[in-house]
C-alpha cells in the first residue's frame, strides 16, 4: 500500500525547522480532523497551539509524534520526516492530556523505564530523575505506586519524562491542567529554562494567560483549520483595533468568525454557488 | 549553533541496545504484573489455592515420573511403542500453550494500553518484543518448576541425571516457540476484532457465539474428541519432536537424536516472529479506530480526542425520548421511567454483564447430553429454571443499583429522586423483563415434564412472585454491597458487575429458600435430612424437628424481601460517596 503523498519522507526536504508541517490533513471516513495544515516553528521557540474543544489540536500534536498516520501531507520534526518514526522519536518528548503511566509501578520507577528506554545513561537519569523530583515536589513520594498519586501529581511526572532526555522539541498537551498555583508556576518556569537552551516547546492548552505568558507565536486551529497565527502582541494590537484587547478576545473572535463562515458556506445558496 | 541535546543521533545505538530494552520492557511488564495479582487479599488468596493445586498435581506428578524412572531402568516397562503418543502429548500441549498465548495477546497483552502509551518514547519493535518476552517469562513462572520437579523425579528413579537438563530445555524451548507462534498472531487477531468494522460492530454477539460454542464442546465432549484426534497426527509434527529432546539419553528410550536437533533448532523461529510481531504491533497499534463502535479499553488511547472522538450513539438525537419511556412515564412518572430505560440502556450497550446473568447456565449446559439422553425433562428442571431466572433478574438489574450509576451517582444522589423511586425503578426494569421469561422458561419445562397438571400451574402461578421475592430481597443485599469499580470480562472488556459478597448473598438466600420449601413440601427430604442430622449430632433428629426449622427458616427468607425493600429505600437516602464506597 503506497504511503500518503510525501508522508514516507521522499517529497520536499525540510528546510530545517523544529517543527514544520506542509499541507498536513487527517481524515476520517468522512471527517476532516485536521486540513491542510502549514507550521514552521523555528529552534527554541515557544509556541502556543489554541483552538476550541474538537477543534483537531490533539489530532495534530498525534501527527507530530508520529501515533498517528496522515491522510497528506508532510510533516518533520528537526528536519527529520514523522514517517521516519524511529528517527523522529528520538527528537521528540510528549506529554498527551492524560500522561502515559503505569499506575503499578512507583513514580522513580517510571521515570527510570522511560529513561533506559530512551538511552539516558543510568547515572545522567537518576541524577536528573532526583532534580526533576525536587523542582516538582515529588521527591518525597518518588517511592509510592503512582496509584496513590493526585491528579497534579501524575500531571508531573508526565511533564519530567517528556522533557527526561532533554529532546529538541517537545509537545505538552494541557500541562498545567489539574496543577495547582505553585506547580503551575513551576512548569512554566520549566517550559522557559526549556526554551532557554534552544528547545522548540509546542504548547497546547485552553488556559490563555499561560500562553499570552510564554507564547512567541500563537497559532488558533478550528474545525481542524489553522484561522490566526502570529505573535500574542501582534495578535492583540490587531486585534485592538476592534473590540479585543485580550488573548481571549482575539481567540474568540477569530474562532466565532471561522464558524460564522463555516455556517455561511454551509446554506443553500452557498451550496448553490460552488 | 544549536546546543546538543544529548540524545544519541545514530541508529547504531539503539539497534545495539534494543534487546537490552525489550529486557527492560519485559521486566516492568512482569512487575506490573505481579503488582496487580497481589493487589487485594482475594487475588493472593486466589494465587495460593492455584499454588497449592499446581503443588499437589507436580508431587502427584513427580511420584508418578520416579515410579515410571525405576520400572524403567528396572527394565519393567518399554514405552519404546509408545513414543509416538508421548510426542503427540507433548505437541498438544505445545498447541495449547500456543493458544493461550494467541487469546491472551488477543486480549490485553497485545493492547494499545500494554504499551503504556510510550510508543513515542522507543521503537515499536522494542515494546513489542519485550511484551511477548515477559509472555515467555509468565509462562515459564508457571512450569518450569513442576517440569524440573518432575524431571529431577524421574532422574532419581531412572538413576541418571541427563533428563532434568533435556526436559529444563525444553520446557525452556516450549514456552519461547508457542509464544512466539501465538503472541504475533494474538495481535493480529485482535487487530481484526478491534480494527475491522463489521467485526467490531458485531464482535459482542461474535464473542458470546465463540464462547458459547466452547462451552458446548467442552459438554458434549466434543472437544476432548478433536483433542484426542489430533494427537496422533501432532506426533509426527516437529512441536512432536520436543519429546525426542525431553527423553534423549534417557536409558530404555529409543528416542531419535536428530529429531531431538531439529527441536532445537526450532528456537530459530524466534527471528521470523520478531519481524512479525513487530509488523502487526505496528499495523495494530498505529492503526485508525473504527468510530461508532461499542467500548474499547484502548480506543481512549488511540484514537482521536478531538471531533471524531467517542462512541456514537446512532438513531435518535436532540430532546425526543424513547417510545417506551413516555409510554412509562405515564404510568409510573418520568423519574421512574428514566431510571427504567437507564437500566435497559446501560444493559444493551455493556452485554457483557449479562453473561453473568447467565452463568448458571453455562453450569446446566453440562447436563444438557444427559437429560436429552435420558429421554424428558426431569421434574426438577422446571424449579431449577425458575431458581436461574431470577438469579439472572438480579444480576441484570438489582444487585448492584449504586455501583450501575458509576460517576452519575452524585448527581442522581442530588437529583431530588426518593429511595422508593430510585429503588423501584430497578426492581421495576428487572420484573418487567424477567415476570415473562420466569413464566415462560419453566412453564414450557413443566409441561414437558412429567409433572402433574395441579403443580405445572402451582407452579406457573407462583413464578411472578418468586421472581418479585428474589429482585426486592437481591435490590438490598445490592444496596448494602455495592462495587464500583470494573472487571475485566475479555481482554478489552470490562465492565462493573456486582460485588463478590451481593453475588455470594443473593445466591445463599435463593439457594435456603428453596432447600428451606423442599423441606416444608416433601416429606421425604426432611427424613433424609434428618437422619443426615442424626449422624452429625449426638441426638436423635425427627423429622418434625426438620420441619419446624425449616417452616420458621421459610417464613424468615419468605419476610425478608419486605425487610430488604425498606432497607434499600432508607439506604438511598442517606447514602454518601463515602458510605457507598464510591
């Protein structure tokens, strides 16, 4: 079965971004999850990845990871194809909206499988596995099954092994979801020291101050289209000449305005007029 | 220049090391594992009886290989004829070995959720290999000590030690080929239960045919046939050859040296089956959902959160509600009928709970050669079926309300709902089901059978109540006992049933009302229980003793449902999160 047109890495080259996507669509059966999407997200930038429930930003951050296939498209990951999987799981670091962990092992555990299976040497992890635990608070129950861990507790732990074996880019879906004030300012002092030492963050989540905080560009995704994308103050001042001022605004309005059209385009004389 | 990020770049390293990972895989896999098997007193207590049973079948074993040892090298017996059957024994259980392994990865071992959704962290073929490498340590866990049991044993007897090296061997080679052979191909078959459309819509009732259709085989003995069919002809087959291997050297066996090679040698289909269990853990894993289908442990994982995301629930949309439920709720109000359709609703869509209102009858299925054998229905099938219908009642819909509500339960809690409605409605949705079926099922057995016309319709007159009696009593014994959290029915299934001791209780009471009316009926039962008394005790029991007991006993079981309905109100409305459990 022949791949999707360019997915298995023999269209374009990449010209060497972190992240960068061309065309990038995900179908299913008759659903469009994510269309002819277009990044390019140079080295060390942060970049805050918005959208309204459904809209196909997961979709997107599973494309980038390679967990899911592409309908078209292209996509690399640090110059590397997503198809090339083995290859683009080495530059990558993931945490997904429920992080990946085995609620029977303890959180030390976890963390030191993660990092043997991503070729940390054992003494470069734990010693980074102990500092992570202290920066999160966790060090204290790094012993106890996870299964005894809150909600904020497993959050972290999924947020130190997607960045353990400080890869170039990573992608954290929601990460201060469920954290409270203290860990929230800890993660983002994190996904700052990340971006620090050149590492690409793709930042998903719905809380805008967050990302108005950290965010170089903005990019607003709905109904699986990419609607706004720039700079938040670029973003704002355009959008100051309206009636926004703030993120939220901008993200409501740009996103309102996509679905009025969608709605228009969807009426009898639209239909009529295609 | 951008800064190193100290991840090694060349594939070389990982390809040396990617064994070393599978290890790793493996192992955790392992001590997830023995985590969850010692997670709660009833899983170790389960774990220490399948010890002890195994302990006893490997001294009973190992008595038999020293006694068979010593006759052979007393020269008493020669099994040389009988090798061929030897092979064929130990190809059949290689075949089952290969079978386990296939439904186990079939089932959770081969899952999205095994991997602990850490794909994007290493190679597919890393995850996959240790999965099925911690499946040939399980298996090993499990019988390579009775083997070497068996084969020190047997060296004693026959008076040489090579036998505990081959047979430790091959148990060795045994557990590796047959999970190397099943645990691919468990992939694969669970990619078409869960990734094929026609199949996933339709792999309930599939499940429920196959299992059924076990159930048959194992009762009409059929199954024993194909097995004894097949080990004649598994004997020539080179999984027959492990035999050779088991036995070579050993003195009075004509055993075949090259046979015992190419046993050997068959560990080379460990390399095919890497590239195969890769393969399909690849296709697998990485393959689209199929959306609208029923619930899927590992669809959570995999499949996509946004737009397309969860199951769809076809047909009706918006605010228009089911023909029966308005038709009910003008007979018993909305809240009731909710409740009611509620009930129906998670039955239809969570059919994997009713296989345990069934159970007993995978248990009478065993019998059925028998009576169909013995030329009619016995007179004691009719009370029998009405006994297993109304345990059915109560496993479907009463005996566990609390727990069926899952996370809704604070909010129908605080939904304004009274304990008489709540507890109703359940007793409701099961009698409305079950009144028929408990005048059907054993009213057609009783007229087969040779009953007499007064107690078919004693008998067709009592069902509704016995039913009713049986869902008020089960609806309290449910409400005091509820459980919450899921079972897993299949490898991908799982589903909240209730708990051990609802089960345990509702079927007591069932089963001691019905002993308890036997006695008070039959004059014949109580003499036989009270000469069994007789002997137990240091008196004498008459059998008007007997019957006293068991009349008051019967007007106890016989109040309880009254007792038990009372309770359940009560208990719905002062129940918190903390007191259910929840």
């Amino acid at each position: 079965m022949p791949s999707p047109a360019g997915t298995d890495g023999t269209g374009p080259a990449s010209s060497g971004l972190a992240i960068e996507t061309d065309g990038l669509t995900k179908r299913y059966g008759d659903v469009d999850a994510v269309v002819d999407l277009d990044l390019a997200i140079d080295h060390g930038q942060i970049y805050g990845f918005l959208g309204p429930n459904g809209s196909g930003k997961t979709t997107t951050m599973r494309l980038l990871t390679t967990l899911l296939t592409p309908s078209s498209g292209q996509a690399w990951i640090d110059g590397v194809p997503v198809s090339d999987r083995p290859r683009a799981i080495q530059r990558l670091g993931y945490l997904p909206e429920e992080p990946p962990i085995f609620d029977e092992l303890t959180g030390r555990e976890q963390l030191r499988y993660v990092a043997d299976l991503s070729d940390v040497p054992a003494a470069v992890a734990d010693e980074r596995i102990q500092d992570y635990l202290e920066r999160f608070d966790l060090a204290e129950d790094a012993d106890r099954r996870i299964e005894s861990y809150s909600k904020g507790m497993r959050q972290k732990l999924g947020i130190v092994q997607a960045v353990l074996d400080e890869p170039p880019v990573v992608l954290l879906d929601e990460p201060t979801s469920g954290l409270d004030p203290r860990a929230a300012r800890a993660v983002k002092d994190l996904i700052g020291d990340l971006a620090d030492r050149e590492t690409t963050i793709f930042l998903s989540t719905h809380i805008l101050p967050v990302v108005d905080e950290l965010a170089d560009v903005v990019g607003v995704l709905s109904d699986g289209r990419m609607v706004a994308e720039d700079d938040p103050v670029e973003l704002k001042s355009r959008a100051e000449a309206g009636t926004s001022s703030t993120l939220e605004d901008v993200f409501l309005d740009v996103t309102a305005t996509h679905e009025e059209a969608g709605e228009e385009s969807d009426t009898p004389e639209a239909a009529a007029g295609r | 220049m951008r800064p190193d990020h100290g991840r090694p770049d060349g594939e070389s390293t990982r390809r040396g090391h990617w064994i070393g990972k599978s290890a790793t895989v493996a192992r955790v896999q392992l001590r997830r594992i023995l985590r969850q098997q010692v997670a709660s007193p009833w899983k170790i207590l389960i774990l220490v009886f399948l010890f002890g049973l195994f302990g006893l079948f490997t001294l009973g074993g190992a008595w038999l290989a020293y006694t068979l040892g010593g006759a052979l090298a007393a020269g008493e017996l020669n099994v040389s004829g009988q090798l061929d059957l030897v092979r064929g024994g130990v190809a059949t259980v290689w075949v089952g070995l290969t079978g386990m392994a296939t439904v186990r990865a079939a089932g959770s071992r081969g899952s999205h959720e095994a991997t602990g959704g850490l794909l994007w962290v290493t190679e597919t073929r890393v995850i996959a290999t240790g999965l099925a490498l911690a499946e040939v340590v399980g298996v090993l866990l499990w019988i390579l000590l009775p083997a070497i049991a068996l084969s020190v044993a047997f060296a004693l007897g026959v008076g040489s030690p090579i036998p505990v090296a081959t047979v430790g061997l091959t148990t060795l080679l045994v557990a590796t080929t047959s999970v190397a052979v099943g645990y691919p191909l468990g992939v694969g078959v669970r990619h078409v239960l869960t990734r094929f459309p026609f199949v996933k819509r339709y792999r309930t009732a599939l499940v429920v045919l196959g299992f059924l259709a076990y159930f048959g085989a194992i009762s009409t003995g059929l199954l024993n046939q194909v097995v004894a069919a097949l080990v004649r002809p598994l004997s020539l087959t080179p999984m027959g050859w492990f035999a050779d291997l088991a036995l070579l050297g050993t003195p009075g066996i004509d055993t075949s040296p090259l046979r015992a090679v190419v046993a050997v040698a068959m560990l080379a289909v460990v390399v095919p089956s890497v590239i195969a269990t890769t393969r399909v853990a690849n296709r697998h894993w990485f393959a689209d959902p199929v959306l609208g289908g029923s619930g899927d442990d590992e669809e959570e994982a995999s499949q996509p959160a946004d737009r397309v995301g969860g199951p769809r629930t076809a047909g009706r949309t918006g605010t228009s509600r089911p023909r029966f439920e308005r038709f009910l709720a003008r007979w018993t109000g909305r809240p009731t009928a909710t409740l009611v359709t509620g009930a129906y609703r998670r039955a239809y869509r969570a059919p994997a709970k009713l296989l345990y209102a069934a159970m007993p009858l995978f248990f009478l299925i065993g019998y059925v050669p028998d009576i169909l054998g013995g030329g009619g229905i016995p007179p004691f099938a009719p009370v029998l079926l009405l006994l297993i219908v109304t345990w059915g009642a109560g496993v479907a819909f009463v005996l566990n309300p609390l727990g069926d509500q899952g996370n809704v339960l604070p909010a129908t809690i605080l939904s304004g709902v009274s304990g008489r409605t709540f507890v109703g409605a359940h007793v409701l949705a099961s009698l409305l089901l079950v009144v028929p079926l408990g005048i059907i099922v054993p009213g057609a057995a009783a007229v087969a059978s040779p009953l007499d016309p007064a107690a078919t319709l004693l008998l067709l007159a009592a069902s509704p109540l016995v039913v009713t009696m049986g869902c008020l009593t089960g609806v309290g014994i449910g409400m005091a006992a509820p459980r919450f959290s899921s079972v897993r029915v299949s490898g991908s299934t799982q589903v909240v049933v209730p708990s051990k001791v609802a089960f345990a209780g509702y079927s007591v009471y069932l089963v001691a009302t019905a002993v308890a009316g036997l006695l008070v009926a039959r004059e014949g039962a109580r003499e036989v229980v009270a000469l069994l008394l007789t002997a137990l005790v240091p008196v004498s029991v008459p059998a008007r003793a007997v019957l006293a007991i068991a009349g008051v006993l019967l007007v106890v079981l016989l109040a309880t449902p009254i007792a038990s309905y009372r309770y359940a109100v009560r208990r719905f409305e002062t129940v918190t999160l903390e007191s259910a459990g929840a």
